[in-house]
C-alpha cells in the first residue's frame, strides 16, 4: 500500500508534508522555493483530497453490497463555502496539518483564504442544503446530494458610493481541487418538441415525446466528509453541455454557426444561479435548469436502482426516497411518472403508487412572492409531455375532491395545481404536496402556519402529511471550525465529543456562574472582536473598538427581515446623541451584511441608505466614540466565518409570521451572542431552550400582526403619536446623509407611510427601541453578560443540523445508517 493512501491512525505529520511538497512537484510542476500561497494551497487539497477519495471508495462499496435504502436530497442550491478547514477537521488532520506546513514555512490560515467560496445558494436554503449533506455524512447515512453546476454562483457584491454593484462569482477560474468529473456517467435530457398519441395492439394509448433539442449533463462529484472520516457520501452537481449527437444534423445541412449556436444555448443553461431569494421570476432558463438537474438525477438514481433490481420496479419506493427542497425540484415529479408511465409502460396507478412513496417535500416559506408557478404555456412548449401528465395528476386528484366536498368548486378551485385566469399557471407548491408522501416545514411555527394558513384543506385531506421538522446547523463549520478557540475551551470543561453529540453542551451550564470560566469565555469573545476589528479595517478602512458592543445584522436583504427597522433605530440612537451629548449608552459597533436580489429595487436603496448613514455617523466626531455603522460587502459563508464569533448580539427582527425559521439566529447564539428578536421562525425555540431570561425578546406576535392589519393598519397613526420616529423619517429626506442630495433616501421613508409598510416596521419600532435600551442596560453587567452568553451557548444542542436530520429519518426517510468497512 502506497504511503500516501496509509491508514488515517497512521497518517502523520511528515506523510502530510511529503505529500504536499509531492504535489507541489508532480501536480503543480513547482517546488517550495516558488510557491506562492495559491499553489500551496492547491498542493494541500490534493495531499487532503487523496485522503478523502480513499474513504470515499469505501462508502461506496459497502454502500453497494448492503443495497442500502438512500436519501436523495435535490436542491436546486447548495451554499457550501470553502471545503479546506472544513474537510480537515472532518478527517481529524487539521491539528497536523497545521504543523506540517508550519514546519514547511507557510501557514495554513493564509492558505486557506487562497480558496473561493463554493456560492452556489442564495441564503439559508441553499446553506441549509450544506449542513444537512454534513450531518448525513456525520450520521453514516447513505445519502446523495443532486443539485446544478452553477458555472458562476451568486454574485459578487461591490459597494460603490454606497450601493450595491453586482459582479461575476467565478470561483472556478482557476480550477475546483475537490470535484471529480464523472463522464462515465453523463446523462441526456430532452425538452421542447412535441407530443405523440399512438394506440398500441392492445387499444392502449401510448404516448410518445419527440424532444426538439438533446442536452448532455456532466456530473462532477464533490466528496462530502463526515466527521469522524468514515463515510464519504457525494454531492454530485450537472454541469449542462450540448450534445453533437443532435447538433451533427444542423451541421450537415450547412449550419456550422447555427450548430454552433445551439452550444451556447445549452451551455446556458447551468451558466449562473437566479440570484432571487423569495421572489418568483418565472423565467423560461429557470425552469430549464429545474428540469435539467431532476432529470438527470432521476436517470442516475434509476440507473443505479436497475444494476442492482433489474426491471423490476416494485421495490423501488423502498430503496429511493427523494426530498425536494422546497418546489424548485417539483418537476422531478411528474418526470418520474412519465418515465414509469410512457418508458416502463407501468399502468397509471401503479406509476403513481411508486411516484407517491418516493417524494418528500419541504416547504421553506409562506411569502405569496416566493411560491412558484408556471404558466401552463411555458410549460407546455418546454415539456409537452409533462404538462399532459400534471393535468392527468389534477384530474384524478379533482375526483377525490370531489369525494371529500361534494360540489364545493371553491374548494376545487383552491386546491387544483391548476390556477385559472386569463393565463393558466400550474401551481408548484400543490403539485409537490399531492405528490409527496411528506410535507414539512422548517421550525414549529412556520409548520403551524403552513397547516392553517397555507394548505389547511390537505391538511384536512391528509392529516399525516403535513408535519415539522425543525432545521439546524452543523456545529463542525459553526463552532468547532470557525471558533477554534471557544471549541478548544469547551473541550477542556466537557470534553470533546459535543460536535457530534451536541446536547453536551448543557454540561456547561454548570459553569455559567463561575468567574473564571466567565472570563475565559469572554476572553475569547474579545480576542475574536479584535480579529474581525482587524478585518473590517483592512476591508472598508472603519476603525472600531473591540471594548464596544458588536451587534450583527446578517443575512439577505428583504423587508420582512426588517434591516431598517435596524437602520431607524441606529438613527435614533444618533440623534439621540446629537441633542444629548451626554446621552448615556454602552458604545456600540453596528454591523451588516447583506446581499439584495439586482431587480428588488427598495433592498437597494435600503443598502444605500445604511451606508449613507453609516458615512455621516462614522466622521462625526460628536458620536463616533459610542456609536459606528459597518456594512461589510460581499457577506457569504466565510465572512460569516469571521463575524459570527465575534458578535455580542444578534439581530433576529423579521415581522412575526414571515421568517420560516432563520438559520443565522442559530449559529449566532451557538457562539455566544444574545439575540434580540421577534416572536418568529426558530427565534421561538431558541428563546424555549435559552429561557426568556438570556434572550430580548419585543415586538408583535402573529395573531397581533394578524389582528393589526384586520383591523386597518395605518403607519401615519405611529408617525404622528412618536415624535422621535417622525423626526428620523423626514430626516431621511433632508440632504444631511446625503449631501447635496435631498430625497436620495426618501423611497425608505415612502415605503414604510404611503406605502403601506406591509412589514410593520413602524408599528415595531418602539418596542424594538425599548428592547435594545435593555440590551444596553444589560451589557454593562458584564457578569451577567457573561453568564448569558454561556447559557447561549451551552443550550443550543436543540439546534445542530444532526437532530434535524434524525427528525427526518424517523419520521420521513426512514433509513438505517451504514457502517462503512475500513
Ligand atoms: C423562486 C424564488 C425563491 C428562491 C428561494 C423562492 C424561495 C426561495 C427560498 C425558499 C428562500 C429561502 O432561502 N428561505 C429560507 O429557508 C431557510 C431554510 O429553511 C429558512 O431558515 C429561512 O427562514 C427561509 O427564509
């Protein structure tokens, strides 16, 4: 056996180093004296990666010979970041790696910010998608992660006099070290074309789709490493190529430039992710992409599935279970009815029996913006034959509508996938329930408002499906990783077993109270705030104090999420300031991250807005010492990385009813942070497992939010009752944070009086204000604070991504774990 591939027990120190430096050499054509951190870096994830792909060999083979029932998790977005610390930490070589290239006169810490993130997600759901595929690995469930080869993932955020410029994520220029690709297993798809009718011998009616256009799908694999190293499952992503075989006849009939324009259309396809988060945008390329990873996914798993049962579907809802996350993947549906129905020649039933037993669904948000349809046009050009099949689904689902309301055509209405109107558009979100066996939500409230408000009359119809399973994050990138220090502390008090065994971390409560490890804590806290002070100098030039409060709004921009809530109270604090120098406040660092949707013009200007303020406030040295406004450009997993250990507070201020869970509320409290938050999504939970005592909690609940706007909700009644907040709104229309500029802020202030504020923000603000008063009341007692902070910390068990994934395999997947063979 070669040195390289030895046993992971006896991989030491000087087998790392070789490695590297044999990479640098071999793969890299370079050697130590050359080497800039780039190729060190890139000799490193080889070194990593041989490691992992031997491990990865293994799993699949047990995987194979046990014929193991496996999840199938399609999304169409996996946020993954940077795979480096992450992998070895996993492997359990992060400490002798360290060492190793210390010892070879480079650091690992700046090697690693050699590596670009993997930003293929817009937010929570995309990272959620992250964090589950490391717990499965964690867990030792057979699990495939089937998503889209993204050629540029979100965009790069650039902040250029204040706003928001969008720049190409091209984190693949120089080569992906983790990703293998897979042309033994390239797929093809079809789409456009038409439909058949043929009547077969038996008078049966067949259908046959003859596809307009081929395209080739390319899987690359990314390894994915659970903790502990001993299973390696595989996110395996499509990369969309067009296929000669359908090109040859256009290039013999002469058309070499149309042929080679049929190329770029099908390259086009997994070219770049839709940077909309909770807005639908119905575009055609969209649901091409949607089609395009389902329909390749479901050709490997169903390849797969025959090497080892042949053709002999009966079993295959017992060894596939496929979880959509949210209705992006919906068309995987009835693709897989048309491939039972029209290519196995299953009778409809049977097909359906299969189809309905395979899918699970997730349902992530209730926002009416966010929930997918399709125009039946749109559909039918691009996929005749599927449209004929969701109309055939909605036909014989009328039918037990029927039985259930005799007559009641609302009812119908309501629930048919089918909305009518002068166009026809096929609801994705009633497709995926009817399909699934499962539905879920995210946190406890979100499933409550999904059952009630969202699908009541399934519900009704079905009252199993519908269920809760509370999302989570992984504590090996969220604390252990990204924490080091905190990580080692803890190991010391509890030992080092709560990253997979995370209600351990309740064995620190005992210590809440104890002064040293009090200061021990906060120590910590204080030594990330310096390294993140040092970050936000180095990247906008703002000098802030590690002693102040650092209070972390961060997460997409959206106006339910409520960043000017935030913004008019920072502005409140600041006039505060200026009419009362002496006002009496704990200094305070205010700092955002935020990408906005391009096309959601208000988030723009809300982005804008913070900056503008935060110019005038951080040269105004009449505040400046209390009082300081970041907005860190580019927020993405691993500027996350920086900032969620060094934040004292965590801004978690959606309008109750509108977050589904939050996922960033978790992470944050996980590294000792104190949230200030409305009664919304996990918030809810969070403040159940921390006690209202170590959480500020203010703000409308759901049924007021609802009574509210029953009752006519007029923002004009708030602006005129509180002079303050009066005073800060025309403040926003006045030149002073824009100089020379009047009303360059005022569409802020439009929104929330003329137009409605349909998030409540003015309706919130003085409960809001009120909560923040007492978080800086309660800062000052730095014990206190302390003892808060640790109970954040030691009763987040709840949330790690692994319970979320146990909830799923006992009351969804129901899969055994795996051993894998050394
Ligand atoms: C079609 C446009 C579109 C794109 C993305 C609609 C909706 C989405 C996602 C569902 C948005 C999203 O990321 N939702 C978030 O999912 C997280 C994981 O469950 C939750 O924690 C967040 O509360 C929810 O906003």
């Amino acid at each position: 056996k070669s040195k390289a591939l030895a046993e992971p027990v006896n991989f030491n120190k000087s087998d790392i180093k070789d490695a590297i430096v044999r990479h640098l050499h071999c793969s890299l054509g370079t050697d130590e004296n050359k080497a800039n951190n780039h190729a060190w870096w890139k000799a490193a994830c080889a070194a990593v990666q041989e490691q992992v792909l031997e491990r990865l060999r293994r799993t699949q083979k047990s995987h194979y010979l046990n014929d193991t029932r496996a999840v199938h998790y399609f999304s169409a977005e996996f946020l993954m970041g940077r795979l480096m610390s992450n992998n070895l930490h996993n492997l359990g070589l992060f400490e002798i790696t360290d060492q190793a290239l210390q010892e070879l006169g480079v650091s690992l810490t700046d090697i690693m910010e050699e590596e670009p993130d993997m930003a293929l997600g817009n937010g929570g759901l995309g990272r959620l998608a992250a964090c589950f595929i490391d717990s499965l690995a964690t867990m030792e469930l057979p699990a495939v992660g089937y998503g889209i080869h993204y050629e540029h993932g979100l965009f790069r955020q650039e902040i250029k006099n204040g706003a928001q410029i969008e720049r190409p994520d091209s984190w693949r220029d120089y080569g992906n070290p983790w990703e293998i690709c897979r042309p033994e297993s390239i797929q093809e798809v079809s789409l456009y074309g038409y439909v058949e009718t043929k009547y077969g011998e038996n008078g049966r009616i067949q259908k046959e789709w003859h596809p307009g256009s081929i395209v080739k799908g390319i899987p690359w694999d990314i390894p994915v490493v659970g903790f502990g190293g001993k299973t390696v499952n595989v996110l395996r992503l499509w990369e969309s190529q067009a296929s000669n075989y359908f090109n040859w006849d256009v290039f013999n009939a002469g058309g070499y430039v149309d042929a080679q324009s049929e190329n770029v259309q099908a390259e086009t396809i997994s070219k770049v992710l839709y940077p909309n988060d909770e807005t639908e945008a119905g575009k055609e390329l969209r649901l091409i992409q949607q089609y395009f990873f389902c329909a390749c996914s479901l050709k490997d798993i169903i390849r797969r599935y025959k090497r080892a049962h042949g053709d002999d579907w009966s079993r295959f809802s017992d060894q596939v279970v496929i979880q959509l996350n949210d209705t992006h993947p919906a068309i995987a549906i009835p693709e897989l009815m048309r491939i039972l129905v029209d290519r196995a020649e299953l009778g409809w039933d049977d097909a359906w029996e299969i189809c309905s037993k395979t899918f699970a669904y997730t349902n992530h948000t209730l926002l009416p913006e966010a929930l997918e349809k399709w125009p039946a046009r749109m559909i039918e050009k691009i996929l005749p034959r599927h449209l004929e099949i969701i109309y055939e689904i909605n036909f014989r689902f009328m039918a037990e509508v029927e039985k259930m309301w005799p007559g009641d055509n609302k009812i119908k209405q309501k629930l048919s996938i089918i909305e009518e109107g002068n166009q026809k558009m096929v609801r994705m979100g009633n497709l995926s329930v009817i399909g699934s066996f499962a539905v879920n939500g995210v946190a406890e409230i979100h499933s409550k408002l999904v059952k009630k408000n969202l699908f009541p009359e399934f519900d009704q119809m079905w009252p199993d499906k519908l269920t809760n399973v509370t999302n989570g994050i992984t504590p090996r990138r969220w604390l252990k990783a990204c924490n080091p220090d905190l990580s080692a502390l803890i190991d010391k008090k509890i030992g080092n077993d709560w990253p997979v065994k995370l209600e351990k971390l309740n064995d620190l409560v005992k210590f809440a109270d104890e002064a040293k490890f009090q200061k021990d804590f906060m120590k910590i806290k204080l030594k990330n705030k310096v390294a993140l002070a040092k970050e936000v100098k180095s990247l906008t030039g703002i000098e802030i104090d590690p002693k102040a409060i650092f209070d972390v709004q961060i997460k997409r921009l959206h106006e339910y999420k409520r960043q000017h809530l935030n913004l008019l109270h920072i502005m409140a604090l600041y006039r505060r300031l200026l009419e009362n120098p002496s006002y009496d406040m704990e200094p305070r660092v205010f700092i955002f991250g935020a990408k906005a949707a391009p096309g959601y013009k208000l988030a723009k200007d809300i982005i804008y807005a913070i900056n503008m303020v935060a110019e005038r406030i951080n040269n105004d040295e009449r505040v400046n010492k209390k009082l300081k406004v970041v907005f860190l450009p580019n927020y993405r997993v691993s500027l996350a990385e920086k900032m969620i250990p060094a934040a004292d507070v965590s801004e978690q201020i959606s309008t109750a009813g509108k977050e589904a869970s939050g996922t960033g509320n978790m992470k944050l409290s996980l590294n000792g942070a104190l949230t200030i938050g409305t009664m919304d999504g996990a918030n809810i939970e969070i403040a159940e497992e921390v006690g209202e005592e170590n959480i500020f909690i203010f703000g409308l609940t759901v049924e007021e939010v609802d009574k509210l706007h029953a009752q006519g909700y007029n923002p004009y009644d708030y602006y005129y009752n509180n002079a303050e907040l009066k005073a800060i709104l025309d403040w926003l229309e006045t030149d002073y944070f824009t100089p020379g500029k009047p009303g360059a802020l005022s569409s802020l202030k439009y929104s929330l009086l003329d137009g409605g504020d349909p998030y409540l923000v003015l309706a919130d603000f003085d409960a809001y204000s009120k909560a923040q008063h007492k978080v800086d009341l309660a800062y000052r007692d730095t014990k206190n604070w302390a003892r808060m902070a640790i109970l954040n910390c030691a009763r987040m068990g709840k949330f790690t991504s692994d319970r979320s994934i146990r909830d799923y395999v006992e009351r969804i997947w129901k899969l055994d774990a795996c051993k894998v063979d050394e």
